[in-house]
C-alpha cells in the first residue's frame, strides 16, 4: 500500500470517476470534427476487425452505458437482425444490437433504422460482450457493395490476411516485401473506393507472395507500374 505524500489529496473512486469525466466532457466541448480515419482497403477492415457481419437495421435509440448524464458518454444502440457473420464465430453466436458514438466527432456513424436497410458492419467488442462500430470502420449498405466484395467476405478477405496492403498517393511507388499489394485507387481515380477496392483482393499465394486476385471479368485497363516515376 502506498504512503500518501504530504499536501497530496487521496480520491475516492467515485470522486476520480467524477473529475475524469468532468475533465473529458470539457475537452470533447472544444473539438470539432476530431474523428480521422486512416485509408483503409475493404479487405484491410475486414483483418483489423473482430466482428464482421451483414445486419438489418430495425430501430435505434440513445443510452448512457456509464450511468453518466453527459452527452458525450451517450451512444446510438442500433438493434439489429444478424443475417449473416463473416467474422467473429468464436467470440459470440448472435448479436442483436451494436453502439456507436453519439457525436460523428468521436466517429460516430448514422444508419438507417427506418427503411430496414440491410448493412454490412465490421467492428470491435467490448469487455462485456458489445459490439462497436463507427466511422472508422467498415459500414455499408450492403446494395452498395460489388458482387466480388460480396463474394471477398466469404473466405477471400481472411485468406489475404496475412497480406500487407500498401496505399499508393504518388509515385514512384513500389512494393518493400513479396506480402504485399499496391493499392492505387487514391493515386488513379482519386477515390477510396476504386476498381481495387470494389473488385479485388490481395492474396498470399503458394510461394508465400501476395497479390491482387480479381473474381468477375477482367477491367479495361490494367493498373499502371507505379515503379515508373
């Protein structure tokens, strides 16, 4: 057991919890739009993520999972309908809501709970079982997705895992290992979800070397050597 200091004042767990809370709704006051996300290519969040599943979305409403009367501790608990899982068999056999922050600026994300939009969601777990999403992590409308993403989820993403994907902004460009893809979609179309993100995935192949594997006919043109400066 410690030996408290002279002119130090002992906290109460109940006082600590107060002043830290007290402490983060005054910092979280003055930021705006503090949510960033890393680029991320579709088979990237479906490695990182714990959870991965295709869900409807049948009603929502806001809780305060810590007792605490401060808005930035609230969170959307979006009920929801599994469909199907992709991911995370062995942490829990059915999910029936998910949580995310109220405020898009902790990465908050909006979903449709009043046309039943079906929805694929990757996220993380909490320590008591809840499942998290937001921004930064993969939530689509599942109509949205191309026919190979929708094949990818199946076994394609997990079997690139082990793969490193490398995102391209300008060239020159080149890979540093054999596990790894170039991801040029920023560089080519300037968009997160170009030919690369919507048709293909990076698989490691018998050698141990990964690369980009397309299901469905091949694109117009080929992607460009960004060796070449």
């Amino acid at each position: 057991m410690g030996i408290p200091l002279p002119g130090c004042v002992s906290l109460t767990p109940l006082v600590l919890t107060l002043t830290l809370t007290l402490l983060l709704a005054l910092r979280l006051d003055h930021l705006v739009e503090a949510c960033s996300c890393n680029p991320a290519h579709p088979q990237q969040h479906f490695c990182s993520a714990e959870i991965v599943i295709r869900a409807k979305i049948s009603g929502e409403k806001v809780v305060s999972p810590s007792n605490s009367s401060s808005p930035y501790l609230k969170m959307i608990q979006y009920e929801i309908k599994l469909i199907k899982m992709f991911k995370g068999f062995e942490k829990v056999k059915d999910i029936q809501y998910v949580y995310t922050p109220v405020f898009s600026s902790l990465c908050g994300v909006k979903l449709d709970s009043n046309n039943k939009v079906h929805y694929l969601l990757s996220g993380s777990m909490w320590s008591d079982g809840k499942v998290s999403i937001g921004l930064c992590d993969l939530v689509e409308p599942w109509d949205n997705l191309s026919m190979s993403q929708k094949k990818n989820l199946n076994y394609r993403y997990q079997m690139g895992c082990d793969c490193k994907i490398a995102t391209c902004y300008s060239v020159p460009c080149a890979t540093t290992t054999d596990n790894e893809c170039l991801w040029t979609d920023w560089l080519l179309v300037n968009s997160l979800s170009g030919e690369q993100a919507r048709q293909y995935a990076c698989i490691k192949r018998s050698d141990s070397s990964c690369s980009w594997y397309r299901s469905g006919p091949p694109p117009e043109n080929d992607f460009m050597d960004m060796s070449d400066p």
